[in-house]
C-alpha cells in the first residue's frame, strides 16, 4: 500500500509540473493584467501603464517565471497585490471552507445517493426503482447555480428558515457555520445523488446475481440485511470511483456555489483572481487543485484496498 | 483680484445654463427619483438613533483600500468613509471645502495657499497639521491614479501648520476641480504613513468611521469614529463634504458577487443598503413595504468609442455611417433594462461645463438610407468590422450586441467578439485588431469635463489617433483662467466629436440603490453613504 501511494506521489510531480507551466503560458496568452484592476475600470492607458511599472509587470516573462519557481522551491506560492496578502496564506485560509463545502456536499450525496440506488436495486424495474431514477436524472440535468438560487428564494426567503449567503467560521459558532453551510451544501449534493444512485443501483444489481447472494438468500437472511450487509460491500468499489469523481466535481462546482451563496472559499479567490488578472492567485489555485485531484485519487487507491482485499495482492 | 473657494461660496464666474430639453423615457415607474445634480436634500433636523451594524452590500470586492491608487467604485465605496481630502464635491457635484477651510487663489494662478481645519483628528489620535497634508499630496504626485493632475505643481510649503501653499510652474485652473474629484481621491494620511509603498500604509484617516478589518471574498468592517471632528461651516451633509454625524456603531460592507443573492439578502433583511439594486428586481420589489428604491439620474455615460487609427472606422465616411445607422434610444432601452435618458451633450445638463445641445439633432437621428450612401462613399465592399465587448457589465454587452444587428441592418459585416472585463481592455488598448468598443463613463462626467475631455487626448487617447483639435481643447481647459472660455473649449469638443464621429455619446444609464425601510434618512449619492442615516 505504501509502495503505491509512492509510486502515485512521485507520478503526481510531472502532473504538478505541466500545470505550474500551462499556467505560465496563460499568462503569456490572456490579455490584461492586475495593473488595470487595481487602477479601476476608468483608468486611461497611461494611467495603467504607470502602475504596471510601479509593480514591476513590465518585467520579462521568462524572468518573472524563474522567480516564482525559486519562490516555489521554498514555500512561498507569491504574492497578491490585490488582496495584500501571500498567496499561500490566502489559500490556506479559504480551504477549510472549500473542503468542508465540498465534503458536506459529497457525504449529503452519498446519504441520500446510495439508499436509493440500493432500494432502486431491491425494486428493480417497479415503480420505486422507476422514481428513484427518474428523480436522480432531473437532479442530474438541474445546473447547480440555478438549484442555487431556487434554495435561497425558497428557503432563504420565502420560508426564512436559512441565511441566504455569507459565511460564519466553525470556531466562532458551530450552528452559524452549520446554517451557512446546509444550502450550499445541499445543493451541490443534489447534482451528485443521481450518478452514486445510478452506480449504486447498477453494481448492487451485477453483485445481487452472484452466487454469494443466492447462498445468502438460501440460508434464509432477510432481504434488507442481504442488501446492506453483501450486496453494498460489495458493491463498493465502482461507487469508491464514482464518489472520488463526484468530489472532485463538487470542487469544481463549489467554484459556482461559492459565488451564489457568498462564500468565501478558494472557488471565489480563484475566480476573482482570473476576473482580476492576479497571476500568482490563479498559479497557486491551479496548483493546489492539482494537488487535491492528486491527494484524492490516491485516497480513492487507497479505499480500494481497504474495500476489496482481492485489489492487496495485485497492487 | 483674489479669487476665493471657501465654503458656501459660489463659483466666480460660475455659468448658468438653462435647463435643456432633454427627451426622458420609461423611467422605472414608482421609484424616487434624484436627479443630478442633485437639489440640497432636505435633512432631518432631529438628530439620529445611535447604534447598529448596518450591512451593506456591493458586488465587488475592492482591488485596494489604498484610495489614491484606484478609481474603482468598489474601493471608494469604503474609503471616502475612512478618508478626508481637503477639498471635495458637493450634492450637485461642486468642489467644496472639506479637510481645508478654504483656498486663496493668487491672481496670476500660480499660487494656491490652503487653510486647514484645526482641531481635526486622525483615527490615531494625532492631530492633522499641515506637514500630513503636503506628505499626502507628493504621495500623490508619485503614487496617485490622477497624479499628472498635479505636474503643474513645482513646490509645497508648510509656512505654519495650518497653511499648506502649493505654488505651481505653469496655470491649472482645473486644479481645485480635480483634487476634489472622488474618482482616485486625493486623500490626506498621516504624514508618517506617506512613505510607504503601494497598497502598504496602514488605513488612518479622518473621516466619521475608521477601519477594523479587511476580510478578502468576504467584507470590510468599519466602526464609528467618536473623535470626529465635524465640519462646523456646513449645517448638514452635502455630497461627500458636509456636517457628517456617523449614527451606526458600525458599518460592514460585505462582497456579494451575485445580483440574486443581493437581492434576497435585502428581501430576508440580512443586508440594510444595496449599492445597486437591478431594474427589473426594483420593479418587482416596488410595492414591497420593507424596501426603499432611490433613482440615480444620471449615473453614467453610455458610450461606444471608434478606432480612429486602424480599418474601417479611420474613414471619416465609414465612422459616419455607424453614426448614421444606430437607433441610439433602443439601445439605450435593453442596455438600461428601461432606466435611461436620451442626452447627447458631453457633459451634464445645469453643470458649469454643459456645453448645450445645439445643432446635435442631425448626428443623433438613425438614418438608414444616409448610412448606407455613406458606406458606398467610404468605398465599403463588405470587409470585417470589429466590435470588442466585454460580458462583465450587462450594459456594454448589450450595446455591442444591439449595435451589431443595426450595422448588419445596413448592410455591414460585422464580428462582435465578447470577452472579459481585462481581455476588452487591453484590446481595446492596441493600436490595431479593433473599430468599436462599448464603455461607460461613470465618474468622468460626474466631475466635469476634465476626464471626459482627457479621455480622448493625449499620447494614450481612447480613440488611438490624436485629434489635434482635441488636443487643443484639452490644452485650453488646462490653460484658460476664464470659465466662459473652458466652457467654449469644451463646446468645441463637443462639436468636434460628433463632427468627426471620433464616439457615439448613446445616452444616460440610471442605477438603483436600495435600502430597508428602517434605514432613516438615507439619500443617494455616488456611494452609499453611511452618516446622517440610522436604524429607526
């Protein structure tokens, strides 16, 4: 197990590489630059042109380039003119909310996900497996930020059971932060419960024919216990890969849902920045959204062999 | 003869212009309506109920809290609460006195002597003099977004610590003008915070609220400051400057980046004030008894610029025949969402500067037929027009979309390209690769004519070719002591502009800023001002 988790570390170098230098490129590619942001949307060329000075941006690329690896070498991801802060500290600061956002988002899918696939699997081709798909597909089809904004006129203001944005810091009140959190949260769950009941559904439905299952069933288990105790455990596997798929996803939609609910996590800093042209922001982002697809990969591996103890011998 | 610029007193020479007739349409209906310049709004003479956190919500977050540096409206929304300069703009847009007790103007020009408030408090404790004021003027002149403004300046002298001389090189009676625009304001530090660099100095001002806490993606917090000195030559607020009295304990100004979010935000009562609330969420809203709506009128310019230098649009024939082809009121009408005024002059009608409308019928009206003799007479044969919008404000993407299918309807082929803010801008800045540029001009013409005029001279200028008799206008408005010459100088530019269809002024834009209805006494204004209001 620790031979392949150094295996795909050492893998994720070249990956880590490639994305640092295609983020350079972008820089080289997108026009416009910080310069403009910070002198303000009426600024004249001139006007611009004198702060771009001021902050050093008419240097060279490739030099620019070579300090921001030397800076890499040691720790340190930059500098962001706009927010006045390092860009590592400002990531650090905006991950536990992005993290969480997402979590919550992928544990809220696979609780109501994998109950329904499962008892769409037991009902198979009656009405219950019929609803269940069906209501995964449109949960599937609805755009998160469109799901977004339908909770907070729903909930957050019609029903004003939930604030409709903003953030509050687990450490400063757990229920605030629970609050802030749920509609967020719930909605990025919504568009993951489809695909974890459908794989669900479909691996619990290959498993369900084995030979296991029918001795089980011979040996007189009640059919829940069937379903919960053989066939889920054994159905692991394809849904580990669709739920390590379904968080990297739910990262990437925590970039839309940050935005509609206020968040203040790395989805808006990154966002921000690529709006605003701050270069080293949407460095660091990159990188470190390679590095969670990598850290999460590797945990899905990992689960793997933790699920099917066939998957040991081989790895 | 010394020309004095105290509080209170009128412009020497000031210019009246009688009110035009300006063509309104579908203004939203059953919203209070301010119009600019704004009338001296009638301030409850009951003094406030101290306390409260009031939330107000803006779409972006700011680039920089370092006033000087940026003229973006999401900085000055927070810092002309933090910062005083010494002079600023009134309710009508005047420049009034603020951190100064007036300016005495040698006859010549060439001497400017500022006497400074005394007794007034930095949020430090530290007493302002006038070695803060010359430190925070040369930062200016180094650091400052509208630094050139102050290259006439050759010295600053502090003869005692109230008097701030500024003595210049060659005449600028603009000077007073743009050291009292909010665009990039020129604010006034402690002396000590001056040297530091860009984006560095710790936020200390003298305004009625100082700073606790900058939270990026998230808010700004500020609290009220209790050793605030008020402007006793004022008797109420007026503009940015005025008796300022700051009632709420505090004031959080939160970064909500979806109109949506804004909105439900004000319904639910989680947000007090919305900088700008959108058209068709005000209409739907407007028999809501929580929400209070104020009109803005006008907010801005809506303008789109040509490329004088490069393609199609360096053919004086060619620029004519978009002049000619584009149904400006119905552009206005979707790039507004209704909130609009048609008003082709260069600056604001009952401003100093208007330069009148005379003769501006004839360049306004769509002409179809006109417009495609004049593409027959530029020599056209159907090469690519290039229009660059960006997607980041609704107006400039609908402008560039409305006026595409109205140069196609005559015949023209064209490429709009839609892109972001950044990516339109720096375009847009090339000599070449574009014709049509969309834009807004917000705080330009809210100072005067000194932006809107610079914006098109110079080596940088928006249309990329310099006009020389642009230029010369531009050299009048910064040389000429009379006002009735300034004002003539900008009619010229008026006329040149339409003349030469170097831009298509299409119209005014309105914008919406909102309340709850418990906050008291708010009036709107270029930035949701927090002092003289309070929670009820």
């Amino acid at each position: 197990m620790l031979r392949l988790a150094g295996v795909r570390l050492l893998a994720a170098v070249p990956v880590l590489l490639i994305v640092s230098l295609l983020s350079f490129g972008l820089t080289w590619l997108v026009p416009g630059d910080v310069a403009a942001e910070l002198a303000g949307p009426t600024a004249s060329a001139a006007e611009i042109e004198q702060i771009r000075t001021e902050l050093g941006l008419d240097r060279p690329p490739l030099q620019r380039m070579l300090a921001w690896y030397g800076g890499l070498l040691h720790g340190d991801l930059g500098r962001s003119v706009l927010l006045n802060q390092d860009v590592g500290q400002a990531i650090v600061e905006r991950l536990p909310v992005t993290l969480s956002l997402a979590g919550l988002g992928i544990a809220f899918a696979c609780l109501i996900g994998t109950p329904v696939g499962l008892v769409a699997a037991a009902k198979v081709r009656r009405w219950p497996d019929q609803a269940a798909m069906g209501a995964s597909l449109v949960g599937l089809s609805i755009p998160d930020f469109w799901l977004g904004l339908l909770l907070v006129w729903v909930i957050g203001v019609k029903l004003q059971w939930l604030p409709t944005g903003g953030f509050v810091p687990i450490s400063l009140d757990p229920l605030g932060w629970a609050r802030c959190m749920i509609m967020p949260a719930g909605a990025l769950a919504l568009t993951q419960v489809g695909p974890i009941a459908r794989m669900t559904r479909s691996a619990a439905l290959e498993v369900a024919s084995s030979d296991f299952i029918r001795t089980a069933r011979a040996k007189g288990l009640a059919e829940p216990r069937v379903f919960v105790r053989h066939v889920l455990a054994a159905s692991l596997v394809p849904v580990l890969t669709i739920v390590g798929i379904g968080f990297g996803v739910s990262l990437s939609g925590a970039l839309v849902i940050e935005q509609v609910f206020s968040l203040p996590g790395v989805g808006r800093l990154v966002i921000g920045a690529v709006l605003r042209r701050d270069w080293p922001v949407i460095q660091g982002g990159l990188l470190l959204t390679a590095c969670v697809f990598v850290a999460v990969n590797l945990l899905v591996d990992l689960l793997y062999l933790w699920a099917d103890p066939r998957l040991r011998g081989s790895s | 003869m010394t020309a004095c610029l105290h509080a209170g007193a009128k412009h020497k020479g000031e210019h009246r212009v009688s009110a035009p007739s300006i063509r309104r349409r579908s203004v939203t209906a059953g919203l209070l309506a301010a119009a600019l310049p704004l009338p001296a709004i009638a301030q409850g003479t009951s003094p406030g109920k101290r306390g409260g956190d009031v939330i107000v919500a803006q779409q972006a977050q700011p680039p920089t809290l370092d006033a000087q540096v940026s003229n973006a409206q999401a900085s000055r929304n927070i810092t002309l609460h933090i910062y005083e300069s010494l002079y600023t703009r009134d309710e009508a847009a005047n420049p009034k006195p603020e951190l100064a007790e007036g300016v005495d103007i040698a006859p010549d020009g060439l001497t400017y002597r500022f006497a400074i408030r005394t007794g007034v408090k930095f949020h430090n404790g530290k007493t302002l003099t006038s070695a803060d004021v010359k430190a925070s003027m040369q930062r200016y002149a180094r650091l400052g977004d509208s630094r050139d403004v102050l290259k006439p300046v050759a010295a600053y002298e502090t003869p005692d610590s109230k008097t701030l001389v500024m003595k210049l090189a060659s005449v600028a009676p603009g000077l007073i003008d743009a050291i009292s625009s909010p665009r990039a304001p020129f604010v006034i530090m402690p002396e000590e915070e001056c040297g530091k660099p860009l984006g560095q100095p710790a936020l200390i001002g003298t305004g009625p609220y100082s700073f606790v806490e900058y939270k990026p993606d998230s808010h700004v917090k500020l609290v009220r400051f209790d050793g605030y000195t008020p402007n006793t030559a004022f008797s109420q607020r007026d503009g940015f400057t005025g008796r300022k009295t700051a009632y709420f304990d505090s004031a959080t100004f939160r970064f909500m980046p979806e109109g949506g979010a804004r909105t439900a935000g004000l319904q639910t009562g989680e947000i007090h004030v919305l900088e700008s609330l959108d058209v068709p969420a005000a209409k739907r809203l407007k028999d809501d008894p929580h929400i209070h709506s104020f009109t803005m009128m006008p907010w801005a310019f809506l303008t789109l610029e040509m490329n004088t230098n490069w393609g199609l649009t360096s053919n004086l024939d060619f620029r004519r025949a978009v002049q000619s082809a584009l149904d400006l009121e119905e552009i206005m009408a979707i790039a507004s969402d209704g909130l609009y005024r048609m008003d082709p002059a260069w600056q604001y009608p009952g401003t100093r500067y208007y330069p009148g409308m005379a003769g501006l019928d004839a360049y306004t009206r769509q002409d179809q037929a006109k417009a495609k003799k004049l593409l027959q007479a530029a020599g056209y044969k159907g090469e690519e027009l290039i229009i660059v919008a960006d997607n980041s404000f609704k107006p400039h993407m609908d402008t560039g979309t409305i006026a595409s299918q109205q140069l196609r309807a005559v015949g023209v082929n064209v490429k709009l390209n839609v892109t972001d803010w950044p990516t339109s801008m720096a375009t847009r800045s090339k000599p070449e690769g574009w014709n049509l540029w969309p834009d807004m001009m917000g705080m330009e013409p809210y100072e005067g004519p000194y932006n809107v005029l610079g914006f098109f001279g110079g080596k940088q200028t928006v249309q990329i070719k310099q006009d020389p008799v642009i230029e010369q206008c531009n050299a009048d408005l910064a040389s000429k002591l009379k006002l009735e010459d300034r004002v003539a100088a900008v009619a010229t530019f008026q006329a040149r502009m339409y003349d030469q269809a170097i831009a298509v002024k299409v119209g005014d834009l309105g914008i919406i800023q909102a309340t709850r209805s418990n906050v008291v006494n708010y009036a709107p204004y270029r930035i949701p001002r927090m002092w003289d209001c309070w929670f009820a």
